[in-house]
C-alpha cells in the first residue's frame, strides 16, 4: 500500500463519518429537546404534508367547537326572551280571566286594563331590544324569510359546505315575536265580553311562543351535540397527528447515547488517522 502525506484517505474517511455522526447526534438532539420527531419537510416529507393537514383540520375543528358555543349563548339570550314574553302571556291571561267575572266592575276593568297595555307594551320592548352582539333575535330575524345575505349561520365545520354549519333562520324559523304578530295589539278587558274573547286571544299567543321556544330549545340541543362530536373529533386527530409528529423520546434517547459513543469513536478515529503520515519520518530516519 503506497504511503502519502499529501492526501491522508484514511483520515478523510474518518472525518466524512465523524460529519455523519454528528448530523445524527444533532438531529437527536433536536429531536428530543423539541419533542417533535418531524421538525421539517426533510425529516418525513410525507408526514409533513399529513401532520399539517391534520393540525389545520384541528385548529378548524377547534374554532367550530368555539362558534358553536356563541350559537348556544345566542340561542340561551332568545329563549330567555320569550321566557319573560312567555310569563307576561301567562300574566295578561290571568288579567284577561280577572277582567272576565262579573264581580269586578268598570273602573276595576280600567285599572286592569291599564296593566294589561303596559305588559302588552313590554312584549313589544322586549322583541325590538333582544339581541347578541348587535344581532337582534326575537324581531323576526331568526325567520326562514329573512333574505339569504342576513341569515345567520354557525360555522362549525372545516369547510364551506352546508354540512358544516347550522343555518339558524332555517332550524329555528322564529317569527317576530310582538303584540301585533301575536293578535294580542288590540285586545281589551275593559268589558267582560271583550275580557272573554281576550282569553282565547292569549291562549293563542301562549301557543305560539310556547312552539317558538320549544323549536329553540331542539337547536340548543343540536348544538350541544354538535360541540360534543367536534371535541371527540378534536381528539381523535390529534392523536393521529401526535403519532405522525411526536418523538417517541425514548427511542431518540437510545439513537442519542448510540450518536455520541460514535462521534466519540469517530473523533478518536480522525485522531489516529491523522498520526498515519508521521510514519513517513521512519523512512528518513
């Protein structure tokens, strides 16, 4: 074998591999103090491209669990609305059925009544100021005619299909409720004739909010499912996304402990090699 001083292939050699060893110790360095096994596209590209799809679909996923909580707080806001119209209903009844019996005569008629318009004026109040951040909810804005651009929607899906989001005027379809919708604007229990007929007016009108609230009451229910199977979503995916992204630390702990006794055997390989030239100082002696 030919002696050179010139170019020592051994130690070369050597060098090349001790590199090679130390890209690996890094990379298990990396690895374990980040936690994650794909840091990038160069460590898995195909786990890359999969492990961020995943992570967007959770943030999504995640923001819809967020949109469908707003819906319930919106939802909770309107059925406490027609909870109050629903108890002042119950009320002008029980005014409508004072007003009615023949033991009370006109000027306790007049004092009824006197309650009986300003209740009625609060169910009116109560639908005009309803409403979750600026949306109004009891005016008739929850109705399935509202025109299309005014609708209201909750995103709780990852994308622009109808099957992820709950359309509320469609599920809902709440008219407005007020005195004047509820055929209750110009009754009056100033006489017991017209107290009689105000009764089965109310009745009516007790009806229809009582549909009202049951309707809002199945899109609750809708909703609280809905972020119910997002959150299991939610934990599913990320789980798969743990297994493609995560280290497994110990595994990297073992290649660790194994990258540095080969650097260190490496580093004293380059060390020898590099003694190797020397014997040419013999050959002159």
């Amino acid at each position: 074998m030919p002696v050179r001083i010139f170019n020592n292939i051994a130690s070369l050699n050597a060098q090349r591999i001790l590199g090679n060893n130390n890209d690996r110790l890094a990379q298990s360095v990396e690895r374990i103090a980040s936690g994650i096994r794909v840091n990038r596209g160069a460590d898995d590209a195909a786990g890359l491209a999969i492990s961020e799809a995943l992570r967007s679909d959770i943030r999504a996923l995640r923001q819809g669990i967020r949109n469908a909580n707003d819906g319930i707080a919106l939802i909770n806001v309107a059925e406490g609305a027609l909870n109050e119209q629903s108890g002042i209903l119950i009320r002008l009844r029980e005014l409508a059925s004072q007003a009615a019996t023949g033991t009370v005569g006109s000027t306790e008629r007049a004092t009824i009544q006197l309650e009986f318009s300003a209740l009625r004026n609060e169910v009116d109040r109560i639908a005009a100021t309803t409403e979750f951040n600026g949306q109004k909810l009891v005016d008739g804005s929850l109705a399935s005619t509202v025109a299309a651009a005014s609708q209201i929607n909750i995103q709780i899906g990852i994308d622009s299909t109808t099957d992820s989001r709950i359309n509320l005027n469609t599920e809902v379809n709440l008219a407005a409720v007020t005195s004047t919708t509820l055929g209750i604007d110009t009754l009056s229990v100033t006489t017991a004739g017209a107290a009689l007929t105000t009764l089965d007016s109310i009745n009516t009108a007790i009806a229809t909010v009582t549909a009202g609230r049951g309707a809002i009451g199945a899109v609750q229910n809708r909703l609280v499912r809905a972020v119910s199977n997002q959150a299991i979503s939610v934990e599913n995916l990320q789980s798969a996304e743990s297994s493609i992204r995560d280290a497994d630390i110990a595994e990297e702990v073992a290649l660790l402990t194994r990258n540095q006794i080969l650097v260190q055997t490496a580093t004293a390989m380059v060390g020898q090699a590099n003694l190797i030239p020397q014997s040419v100082l013999q050959l002159l002696g």
